[in-house]
C-alpha cells in the first residue's frame, strides 16, 4: 500500500480526474440515447411544420431522432447507468473510509459510508456483465443472423443477469462484512490489512496440517477469498469470453469479404450489407478494447499481488486510475462514427477541437442522427446460418438481369448513410 504521506495523497486523488471524467461521460452518453425518444412528429407522419428549407429539415431531424431505441442503445444505456453509480462512488476515493483509519489520506467517513461506496464499487460488476452482453449481440447479429425481434425477446433477460451480478454480490458482502478500504476506496476486503484471514492461518503439528478457526481480522475474514469469488472470477471469465466471440465476429465478417471476392456476380445490396456488417465489427472491437484498457492493470496488479504477495505502489496507482474510466471510454466509441464523418467534413480543425465541436453539436441537438450504424438483421427463416451474398441464394435469370439494377452508391455516399443510422439492413425482417 501507499507508505508516505505524498503517495497516499496520489492514490486519493488521482482516480478522481478519470471518476470525474468517466461521470460525465456516462451522464453524456445516457442524455443522447435518452434523446432519441424526442418526440419528432404527432403520429400521423407530417413531423414539425415550418417554413421553406428550414421546416423540412426540423422535419428530417427530429424524425431521425423520434426512432427510438433498439437492443443495441438499451444495452449501452444500461452499461451506462451502471458506470455512472461506480464512478460516483470511485470520485469521493478516501472520503468515505473511516476517520479513524491511519496511513489513508483524506478519510472522513464512518464505516457506513464506507460499506455504501463498496456496495456501489461492487456494482461495477454490472458494467462488466453488459459489456459481455453486447459482446453477444454483436455475435448473434452477425455471426447467427438473428433478427432484432428475436433478441428483443431474450432482451429482458440479457438486463436481468446484467443487473443480477453486481446486485447480489453486493447485498452478499453487506451481510458478511466484506466492505472496508483498501488503500483508495472501499471495497471487498479484509480489516485490518494484513490481518492473518481464516483460511491462510495455518499451524503445522507434525505430518499433519490443521486449520485453525482463529483470525486476527475484526471484520472482513477471508476477504482475499472473496474478491475472487465475487469479482475477479467472474471478470476473467467476461474477457476470455468476449475475446473468442469477438473472433468469431471477425471470422464472419472475413468469411463474408472472401465470398464476396470469389463471387462473379455481385447485387448492390450485398455490398451495402458487407459494408455494414465490417463497420458494426470494428464498433464491436472498439467497446472491446476501452473494456481492456479498463480493466488491464487492475488484471496486473490481481496477478502480481497474488503470485508475490506484495503490493507495488507503481501498480496501485495504475489501477487506481485505471479502473474508473470506462465511462469515459464508452462515450469515445459510442460517438466514434459520428467523429469520424465530423473529421471528414471539417478537415481543417484539429482533431481535439473537432471532437469537442461534433460533441457539443449532438448534445445541443444540432447533430442529424444516430451515431451508431444500423444492426443488420438477417431473414426470419434463416436466422440460425449466417448472412450469405444474395447472389448464391438467386436464380441464373435473376443473375442475368442484374445489369438492370441501379449503380451502386459511391462509399463514402453510404458510409455517410450508414453513421447518421439510417436502415439499410443486410435482410428484411418479414414481419
């Protein structure tokens, strides 16, 4: 742990920039899904009246914006809401930890506030749990062709573990008194620090080895023991899993991109769907890699601490930093696509005006539409096998006539399409 005055003044007051930061960016990216529910027209399709250029585009704007959510917003603002409580809590670091406490900067809680940031610290879990579900909509998507309608009705299940995991976790560490501080914050662990726990107590009498019920900690015991059970397993097993789905996404769309390069006939919608599919892939790997980033040193220090037993200071302040910033992060990929075309029509502005500028636009409503492409959709009937190019599901008279259909948009044409989230889906949904 921190052993002089300067470093425990760094680890109580570092995270607050990232806590700080990752609240505003969950409250951000919670507003402009939230957003979307705008009212834009009064149900019978003629949207806000106005007069000349300016009418028909209040129209148009608030027509996008009067869409609604899909699986795929829910998810994020459930990812969200979930940040946006850890990091609330991560923000007040040490001031929660109980006066009394020595060696701990700033601490001028009691054991209540302390339990109630651990409860909150825990709920991170939550956040974890969503980011492994939106690794499973993706796959479902575009390696299974599942319709939006089909994960619409599992989706309240896919909530209900989400929520389940960092709730009940955290009422199960209330009853056993596992919340006390750790050096930063509160959470999961044994107090005193150092205190000899249950299961580590251990006396040898002769050939054999005998457990003792005795432990030196007031509050806590096996608390070492907990942090796995609770926290870290379950966190090791979400990046294990989303690393292979996330290779399954890649496969698919890989396998897409070569059946397209050996196919002699190619429909124009097939390469709006292929475009599709690797734009909403990359997306996928970008809520992936803020996840990692998250949640790399903290995966560090766990492994470190564990094998050595020793607790570095350069770790705990990377881990101290580190892991209240997904919030942050998930705004970053959440607005990607609409920064991306911001960039593009703006080339002269830096990128970090830029970003700012393209923000500032979406949360005063300026923006013109989603900043998320479309979710693909595959056919009802299919919807166990993945998406295949139109032109081996087609007749040879079909293929013949192919050359009556209309030019295909130019790319940037429909990369422009596909960041305002305009449907262009890969299969109709037959409803």
């Amino acid at each position: 742990m921190a052993s002089t005055l300067a470093q425990q003044m760094a680890v109580a007051i570092a995270p607050k920039f990232t806590a700080g930061l990752s609240t505003l960016g969950s409250i951000a990216t919670i507003f402009l899904i939230l957003r979307r529910r705008t009212p834009g027209n009064n149900g019978n399709g003629s949207g806000n009246t106005g007069g000349g250029g300016g009418g028909g585009r209040s129209r148009r704007y608030s027509n996008e914006r009067g869409r609604g959510h899909g699986t795929y917003h829910r998810l994020v603002l459930g990812m969200s809401v979930c940040c946006l409580s850890s990091s609330v809590a991560w923000f007040f670091t040490t001031w929660p930890i109980p006066r009394d406490t020595t060696g701990v900067y700033g601490a001028i809680g009691t054991q209540r506030t302390c339990t109630a940031q651990g409860f909150f610290a825990q709920f991170s879990l939550s956040s974890v749990m969503y980011n492994a579900s939106l690794s499973v909509y993706y796959a479902l998507v575009i390696v299974y062709g599942w319709t939006e309608r089909r994960i619409v009705s599992i989706e309240p299940y896919i909530h209900l573990h989400a929520i389940s995991w960092g709730l009940f976790t955290g009422i199960a560490c209330i009853g056993l008194g596992l919340f006390n501080q750790v050096g930063w914050d509160c959470w999961i662990s044994a107090y005193p620090i150092g205190c000899a726990e249950t299961w580590k107590n251990r006396n040898s009498v002769g050939d054999d080895i005998t457990t003792t019920t005795t432990t030196t900690c007031t509050r806590g015991d096996n608390g070492s023991i907990y942090q796995w059970a609770f926290y870290y397993a379950p966190l090791w097993v979400v990046i294990i899993v989303v690393m292979l789905l996330m290779r399954s996404v890649y496969t698919s769309v890989r396998r897409q991109e070569m059946v397209m390069e050996r196919g002699q006939f190619i429909l124009n919608d097939d390469r709006d769907r292929l475009k599709k599919s690797r734009q909403i892939a990359i997306q996928a790997a970008y809520y992936v890699g803020a996840f990692y980033v998250t949640w790399f040193f903290p995966t560090i220090f766990q492994i470190v601490l564990v094998t050595s037993g020793e607790v570095y200071f350069p770790l705990l302040i990377l881990t101290a930093f580190f892991v209240p910033i997904q919030g942050l992060l998930n705004l970053i990929v959440f607005v990607r696509p609409k920064y991306g075309r911001y960039l593009r029509n703006n080339p002269d502005q830096s990128m970090i005006l830029a970003w700012f500028r393209m923000l500032s636009d979406e949360l005063g409503g300026r923006g013109n539409g989603s900043s998320e492409p479309a979710v693909p959709s595959a056919r009802r009937c299919s919807s166990r096998f993945s998406w295949r190019p139109s032109y081996l599901k087609r007749s040879s008279t079909e293929e013949i006539s192919m050359d009556k259909r209309p030019a295909a948009a130019p790319d940037s044409v429909a990369a422009e399409k596909l960041e305002d989230g305009q449907e262009i889906a890969l299969n109709h949904d037959d409803t």
